[in-house]
C-alpha cells in the first residue's frame, strides 16, 4: 500500500538528524504503524495498562530529574541520575512542539537492566503510543519498562 504525503514525511523525521542524532526508529525497518501496534499487542498480551505504564514512566523521570545530576534511589535495586543537556528538540510529529533535552538514566542493579527516559519520549508515548524503534537510543520497551518500575507503584 503506497503510502501518503503525510506519512513519507513523518517518516522522514523519524530518520536521524542534526536535531535527533540517531533519529526515532534505531534499526527497525516496520512502518511506524506497525511499530506501534505490536508494543500495544504486547502490552495487551500483558495484561498491562497503557495509561499505568505512563504514570510511572512520568513519576519516575520527574523524581530522578529533581536530584540535579545526583543518584536517587528509587527501591532497594534501582536508581537513577539525570544528565542535563542543553537545548530542545522538536518532537517528529508536526504541532507536538520542542522539548528540553536531558535524560533519566533508571538502573536496576542486580539485574543489570538500564532504561533512559526523557520529556520527549514521555510526549511520544502519551500522544502517539510511539516508544520508538528496535535499536533506538530512547526505545523504551513498553513489557521490560513496565517490569522494571512495577515495584514504585
């Protein structure tokens, strides 16, 4: 199916830039639309809420954001630091807006497990149920995500 203007130009500003560096999709090569789909089947599948996920996602980057660079212990087994970055970047999605770089590093220290969030992928998630492509940088893996912050319910 061919697809429209539209898309081959989202498409276009899913790819890496000056603005995205590695750009939204990593190396996963499915339409966007199907990226979408399969986190939300998986999720599904996991009997895990979307809106749950999102809350803890967001509760999690806005605690660790507040320690300023420093470690913040989360439980027992995760912390996280956030790095600042200077600047914005533009979401990929037209009318969405520019958000502040910086990132939320969530470490799990027994099970070696590590997930980056930012304002930017929070607004890609809520928005456009986008968690980015396989290989990406910022690709939050909606099951592992879920998994891994279930414990600050």
């Amino acid at each position: 199916m061919k697809k429209s203007p539209e898309e081959a130009k989202l498409e276009d500003r899913l790819k890496p830039s000056i603005f995205s560096g590695g750009g939204f999709l990593g190396h996963d090569e499915r339409p966007i639309n199907e990226i979408i789909a399969d986190d939300l089947k998986a999720l599904e599948e996991e009997n895990i809420n979307k809106a749950d996920l999102e809350k803890l996602l967001e509760k999690t980057f806005y605690r660790v954001k507040k320690g300023w660079g420093q470690k913040v212990q989360l439980s027992e087994n995760l912390y996280g630091i956030f790095y600042e970055s200077k600047g914005k970047i533009p979401s990929p999605f037209r009318g969405d807006g520019v958000f502040e770089k910086g990132e939320a590093r969530i470490i799990h220290q027994k099970e070696d497990e590590e997930l980056i969030i930012t304002d930017l992928s929070l607004n890609l998630i809520k928005k456009h149920n986008f968690f980015q492509g396989k290989g990406s940088r910022y690709r939050i893996n909606p099951v592992k995500a879920y998994n891994l912050l279930k414990e600050l319910k």
